[in-house]
C-alpha cells in the first residue's frame, strides 16, 4: 500500500468509441468494477493507438507521473510488476 500523500492514482474517460461517455457510465463502470480511486471525464477526446500489426486498439493510456512532474512511464501495454516497480522507485526518491 502507498502512502495518500506521495501517490495518487486517477482515471480520466475521453469521448469513447461509439459516442459521448457520460458521467452515468463512469459511475456505472466505478460501480462493476469497485474501483476506489477518482474517475474524471475529460473533454470529449479520444485517442485509438494503431499497433504494429495495423490493428486499432482502443486500450488505455498507462501514465506515470512523478512528484516532480516528470513523465517515467508511457505504455498502452499493461506491465504490472513494470509499472509497480517504477512506483516504488518514484516514491522512494
């Protein structure tokens, strides 16, 4: 577990693919899921990431930002024992 006042973790919702997410889908996906950090709705923008096979994928943008506001981590791969490790080397400095 981090510590509240050196890690913060955000989920920001863009536009969707099929149209407008709303504030009632992000409270439904908060509600499926049980995810207990902020889900934000950003501005109607959404970014599809083509991959090296030519295939669009609509996955998420994986951000890690550190206290100084320095960018470490950008991956729209899920690497959790990556991302975990960048985290507490981040937090530890």
């Amino acid at each position: 577990m981090y510590d509240r006042d050196n890690f913060i973790v955000l989920g920001l919702s863009g536009s969707g693919l099929f149209g407008g997410e709303s504030q009632t889908t992000i409270s439904a996906f908060r509600d499926q899921t049980g995810v207990t950090f902020p889900l934000l709705l950003g501005d109607n923008t959404y970014s599809l990431h083509a991959e090296p096979d030519g295939q669009i994928s609509p996955y998420p943008l994986n951000v890690i930002v550190d206290k100084t506001g320095t960018i470490r981590y950008v991956s729209r791969q899920h690497d959790g024992p990556g991302m975990k490790a960048l985290i507490d080397q981040a937090v530890a400095e």
